[in-house]
C-alpha cells in the first residue's frame, strides 16, 4: 500500500539496488551488514521512508518494511539494469535511486528531491558524482534506458550521458559507503559515535 506524502517533496518511488554478492567484501551479502544496530538494507530503507513505493532490486531478505522486491536480469548484470529492473516496478514520476550500501544518506534524499531537475545527483566534497544516490524524472530515465538499449553490464555514467544532471553538495559524508572492510568499520565507528 502506498505511503501518503504529507511532506513539501515531490511523491516519489525508491529504488534500492541491493545486489547478492560483493566482491570486495568476500561474496558476503552487504545488505545484511550491520551499521549501528541495523542491516545496511534496513537504513536504506528508513533513508526512503517517504516513497509510495519501494522497489527492492535484489534476493528477499527478511525487513519489517513493506517493499516490492525484483531481480535485475540477467542477475548480475550490474547497476543499469538493476535501474531498469526497478523502474519497471515503480510508478511515480519521481524516483530515487539508492545503492544499499550508503548508512548515512537518510539527510540527503529530501535535497535531491528538492533539486526538481531531470536528474540531480550527490556529490562528494572531492567532486566525485554518485550516480546511486540520485533523484530522476521518471520520463528521463526511461528515455536514457531506451537509448542504452541493452543495460546489462552498462556503466552508470553511460545512461547519464547527455542528461544535465544537478550536484547537489554532499556537505555531510551522506555518500560515504561500505564496499570495503575497512569502509564498513569506519561506518561503524561512525554510527557508534554518532549514536545512530
């Protein structure tokens, strides 16, 4: 059922791409990875909050939010088609696209909301553009995908290409993510200190 928006931001769709296995961690499955008390699955989830729909583009896994789960296909076949495998299943005009490795994003979804752009994406303080925490029109997204055609091993920056993509300032390390050990721990110890 969707979740009524009381809130001043556009109504929105999520996407979290939540795939099975990740290489710098060992094969283990990330999105179960606790970060201060919860699954790094879980506070993606409370990050989009406010979607009438969340898309889940992975394996099920056990969450006490109400969530439409798919699977990119091929499987494995990488962030774009993850993309297209959720926009598939979402329906707002907006949607959000989120890695589920980012425990600290929750802040910077009501801005890139706000960005009211074809595309506005966080960017970190170092200006490297995280196109997995970023707010599409839903027209734009499917009219990239269509030019992509097949987005099975596309990169990120290939569906972009073209688009006038807004930055919005990561002014609180909201993109800091756990795709390595050493990343998880700070993550951790970030949490812990943070209280969060």
């Amino acid at each position: 059922m969707p979740v009524p928006n009381t809130s001043a931001e556009p109504a929105f769709d999520a996407i979290v791409v939540a795939g099975a296995r990740s290489a710098r961690l060992d094969g283990v499955d990330k999105a179960l990875l606790d970060v201060g008390g919860l699954t790094l699955l879980d506070r993606a989830l409370r990050a989009v909050r406010g979607a009438r729909r969340v898309v889940v583009v992975g394996p099920a896994r056990p969450t006490a939010d109400e969530v439409r789960w798919c699977e990119e296909d091929p499987a494995g076949g990488g962030p774009v088609a993850a993309f297209a495998a959720g926009l598939a299943a979402a329906d707002s005009d907006v949607v959000v696209l989120l890695a589920v490795d980012l425990p600290f994003v929750a802040p910077a979804i009501p801005r890139l909301l706000a960005a009211a752009a074809d595309l506005a994406v966080l960017v970190d303080a170092t200006g490297r553009v995280n196109y997995l925490a970023s707010a599409w029109r839903r027209d734009v997204a499917e009219a990239r995908l269509e030019a992509i055609g097949d987005p099975a091993g596309a990169s990120m920056r290939a569906l972009v290409g073209g688009v006038a993509a807004v930055g919005v300032d990561d002014v609180g390390g909201w993109s800091d993510d756990c795709d390595t050990w050493d990343s998880l721990e700070a993550a951790r110890t970030r949490a812990a200190q943070e209280g969060s």
